[in-house]
C-alpha cells in the first residue's frame, strides 16, 4: 500500500512574488527524481511521483526544491552526463511534467531550482558526436582537441577512482580530447563563443519554463589553461558574471547557486563583489567537512577559523548554502593531508566508505545512527549564516548501501511505508532502478516516513520542529554572525544578530547565542559575549528562561554529552 497520510496544516509560508532574494529565507531539500517516488509503476522515479509528494515537503516546511539532472542522459553519472539539454529522461517524465512540476510548487509556495552540469556533455550529445566526426563542421571546436595528452599540466584529476589522465584519446577523430570529470564527459570548448551562447540560451529555455533558480554545476572548471590549475580561471570568473547580467536583465528575482568545491579562500570569490556580482549562493564547502571533523576530534577551533576568516564579508544579497551531506560523496579534496586521514579513520574505516578523495556515506551512519549527534549536525546546518541545503531522506534517517557502486551508496529509493519496495514503487522489487535498504539497522521497516509521522518524538518530527522554529526568527536567515569566544576547547558559540531592517516582512531586531558541544561528556563553558552584559536568556525551542549574562558580559553554561542550545538574548536597554 502506498503512503495515504493526511497532513497537517502546513506552515505559513512568505509570499511567491514578493521577495526577489526569496532564497536568503528559504529552506532547500534536494530530490533525486529517480529515486524519490514513482507514479507509473516502471521502478523508476519520476517527475510525477515527486508532484505526487510535494505535500509532504510542504508539510516538512521546505521552501525550494533542488532537482539534480533529468535530462536525456545515458546514466552513466547520474544525468550529470547530458544528452541534450532541452528534453526530459523518458522514465523521468517530458517537458509538461516539468511544467506542472514548477505550477503545483508555485501553488504551495515552493520554488523549484535546476541543476545545470554546463561544463561537459555526455560523449552521447549530438554535439560531441559531430565534433568528432567532423572537425571542420560547425560543431568542431565546441569541445577541447589536442593532438597530445601533455596540455594543462597543473589540472588535477577529480575522480582519482575511475580516471588517470584529464585527457582520452578519441578513435574517430585520431585527437584527445579534455574531460575534467569522466572519460564519457567530454568538456565544453567556453573559449567559442558559440558554446557559452548556446549554454545562456540553454539557461533562457529553463528559466522561461518558470523555474526559480540554476545550480550551476562544476562551475570552476569551465576554462583551462597552461598556467593554472583550471580552478576559477579569470575567465571563468568573466563567463559567471555574464550570467549574473543575463539573470538580472531578463529573470530578476531567480536565483543562481555555484557548485565550486574550492579551498575556504576562494569558494567565495563565486560571489563575486557588489559592482561585479557573480552567483547569489555558494555552496558553503569549507564548513561542511569542518562540521564532521568537530564531531570526532572533540574541538571546535577548525570550525570557528573557518566561520571567521571563509565567511568574511560576502557582499550584499549573496547567501551560502549550507549543507551536511548530498548526492555526492562527502569531499575531503580541500582539507588538509592530515584531516584527510583523521576522517577516513573516523568516517570511512572501511575502504568500501569510500570514494575518490571523499566519503559515500549517508548522514546517519556517518553519525553511527546517534540521535543526539544527529540532532546537533541539524542544529548547526540550521542556525549557521546562509540558508541549509537537506539531502532527501536524511529527515528519516536514511541509511546507505555501500555495497551498491560509486556514489550510488547514498542515492537508494526514498523510504516512505514499511510496504513492498518502501512505498517508493509498485514495480516487482527486482526492478527497482536502485535496491531499497534493507540493512540491519536501517531497514525500511523500521526507516521509514510511515512510521515516523506516527511516532511524536520521531527526527522527522524533531525536523519539522526545529525548521519551524527557524522559520518563526528571521535572525537565522539574515542575521550577522560573530564567533563567541568560549573558554572549553570543546565548545562553539556564536551571536546571530538582525537589525529586523525587513519590516515589511514582519521582522523585527533580534539577537540569539547558538551555542553547540562536541564533547562525547557533559562539560561546562563559559562563553565571552561582549556588549551583551545583563542580557536575558531564553531558549528558542521552549521559551525557558536560562540565567542572564553576567555583569562581565559572560555566561556559564552547561551543556550534556553533543548538546546545544539557541537562546534569544534580550539586550539590557541602553540608559542615558
Ligand atoms: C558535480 C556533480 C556530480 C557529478 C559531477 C560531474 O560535481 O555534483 O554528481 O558527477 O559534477 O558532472
Ligand atoms: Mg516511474
């Protein structure tokens, strides 16, 4: 039997049309469509199952859905390896269910972005295979050709499991061509201009279908050259602006997110400055593997290096995304050596957890299914600068399958029922596009949204909660952030602080110490809040009253075993 649940009122939700930086408030959860829900029976997900679910996204409290490739695609990346651009997987859907995609989350106040993979094409696209049959025909120089695999010396490989060179030989042209990705991912040509043309009419097809936003995929890797690594090229820089431009003059008020898995430094150079915009959001990288090492290692101080010195000033209007986990593995490319092998001993004792230089893992076991940690991650994903990013069925506690191949391991069907396939699927279970999980520990007859909603203290239900608590404080979404120094090694803290400028939102001035313990025991901490002396303490999740600052404009708090707390200080008025 499929899922038949009632919800529940959903949650007020800001206007559609209203904000043109809607997505600084909103709340995303990414949806693999092939694995998220199917409506025709064929073992596959599609548009149509995840329409069939958008109620209960609304009801989660999810503002904007981010939906990875459904174009024609071969499959053998994820649809990350397009066929062409401008047409849907049969098994995902056509065009229309696109359309009603956007119309019916429009209609619930959600908004939908795509995913764009606009550094290389599949070896499948028309385009490649003109290039390499014909080398003086219109589609010649759309893609990189070398007589020798020796050009760009300083690009390093990505996926260092299944590539040894950035460089194939094609037998059809008798050239090599360049692949910063798979060898079956041919890269566009962006010095022809008639490649970044036909990738903005390709951005033009999309955002007149209606859709709110574009990941742009792989985004520092669109130039090349012999003296660089092929990371964030000035060119590259250039060819974003352009599209920033574009967006503004024709889409205003749609969104675009960079996808540059970058050290700290330079992840924010996507933003661009005030005068020469780029993306409006970043995927927040140097965070998220900072996250996971504070988990393990006990400490904080890499997380708050990181928050003071990565997240500096990016310009008016610009937003991180944040995020704990997605359909990639878990990247551990920009951290350093020794970090490196600090996780994979914590994280990926097993070589089957891994993947390239990363980890294949879902976010609850990484977590070792520990409810508290759990609840801790999401309560800094939820309360840092930016607006967070939540991987389908993390909710619930997803498990993964490391047994299934590459990043494969954390994509598995959606658990929705205890039922035959999970509820995902009516399809004999043999034909299911990925196996359901049925390990020990996260079965999906224990794991699922069925028995969650029935269970009050559910994570789903913790979720729900905590992203309605977050949506009542606008502070989260707008609000400064400024490390708190604390006195345990432990403990991090930080003041999120808004001047409530957005009025005609309802917002008004506020200011909340979110303070989290990565000690494995109970500690205490005392935390230095400067210039908030005297202030009263209440927790956001039940309004108890905490002591006040003291007149030192500290405060001593204790925290249990990966405790946390959000608490609303309210300033003592100034006299005088
Ligand atoms: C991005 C995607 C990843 C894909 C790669 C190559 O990093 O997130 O899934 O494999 O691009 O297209
Ligand atoms: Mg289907």
């Amino acid at each position: 039997m499929l899922l038949r649940v009632t919800f529940t009122a959903p949650i007020q939700m800001p206007g559609l049309v209203l904000d043109p930086r809607w997505y600084r408030r909103a709340v995303f959860y990414e949806v693999l469509v092939r694995s998220f829900s199917d409506s025709d029976g064929d073992g596959v997900g599609d548009l149509g199952g995840l329409i069939a679910k958008l109620d209960y996204l609304q009801w989660l409290g999810v503002d904007a859905i981010w939906v990875p490739p459904f174009y024609r695609s071969p499959m053998r990346d994820g649809g990350y390896d397009v066929a062409d651009f401008r047409s849907v997987q049969p098994e995902l859907g056509s065009i229309d269910d696109v359309r009603r995609l956007v119309s019916d989350a429009h209609a619930r106040g959600m908004r939908i972005v795509l995913d764009l993979p606009l550094n290389h094409t599949s070896d499948q696209h028309e385009w490649f295979r003109q290039s390499r049959a014909d080398p003086d025909g219109p589609y010649g120089d759309w893609y990189v050709w070398r007589d020798t695999d020796t050009g760009f010396p300083r690009t390093r490989i990505i996926f260092t499991d299944t590539e040894e060179s950035n460089w194939a030989f094609d037998p059809v042209r008798r050239q090599f061509y360049f692949h910063r990705f798979f060898s079956h991912q041919p890269d566009l040509n962006y010095e022809n201009p008639a490649v970044r043309a036909e990738i903005l009419d390709t951005m033009r097809f999309w955002l007149d279908l209606g859709v709110d936003g574009l990941r742009l995929d792989a985004i520092p890797y669109l130039f090349e050259s012999e003296e660089g690594n092929g990371e964030g090229e000035p060119p590259t820089h250039a060819f974003l602006r352009e599209v920033r431009s574009m967006v503004d003059a024709e889409y205003p008020g749609r969104m675009l997110l960079a996808e540059a898995n970058a050290w700290p430094q330079e992840v924010a150079t996507y933003f661009g400055t005030a005068e020469a915009p780029e993306a409006h959001m970043a995927f927040d990288f140097p965070v998220m593997p900072r996250v996971f090492y504070a988990m393990r290692s006990q400490h904080a101080g890499e997380l708050v290096k990181v928050l003071q010195e990565a997240h500096a000033d990016v310009p008016d209007g610009a937003a991180w995304g944040a995020f704990l986990r997605n359909h990639d593995e878990l990247s551990l490319e920009m951290v350093s050596e020794e970090y490196r092998h600090a996780m994979y001993g914590w994280y990926a004792y097993d070589p089957r957890m891994r993947a390239n230089v990363g980890i294949r893992r879902r976010l609850a076991p990484l977590l070792d299914n520990d409810r508290e940690e759990i609840e801790l991650a999401h309560a800094l994903l939820l309360s840092l600068a930016g607006s967070p990013f939540l991987y389908y069925g993390d909710e619930i506690g997803m498990g993964d399958n490391i047994w299934l191949p590459d990043r494969d391991a954390s994509r598995t069907p959606m658990q929705w029922t205890p039922d035959r396939n999970a509820g995902f699927s009516s399809a004999d279970p043999g034909k299911l596009v990925l196996p359901v999980v049925q390990s020990l520990v996260y079965h999906y007859q224990h794991v699922n949204v069925e028995a969650q909603l029935a269970q009050s203290r559910s994570l789903l239900r913790w979720i729900r909660g905590a992203l309605h608590v977050r949506r009542q404080h606008p502070v989260f979404a707008l609000g400064d952030l400024r490390v708190a120094p604390s006195d345990h090694e432990s403990v991090l803290a930080y003041v999120r602080e808004y001047a409530g400028s957005e009025q005609a939102f309802g917002d008004r001035p506020e200011t909340v110490l979110c303070v989290f313990s990565f000690a494995h025991t109970p500690v205490s901490a005392r935390i230095s809040l400067d210039g908030l002396a005297g202030a009263a303490a209440t927790d956001l999740f039940g309004g108890g009253r905490f002591p006040a600052v003291g007149d030192d404009g500290a405060l001593e708090v204790t925290l249990g075993a990966r405790g946390f707390y959000w608490l609303r200080l309210e300033p003592v008025p100034r006299v005088g």
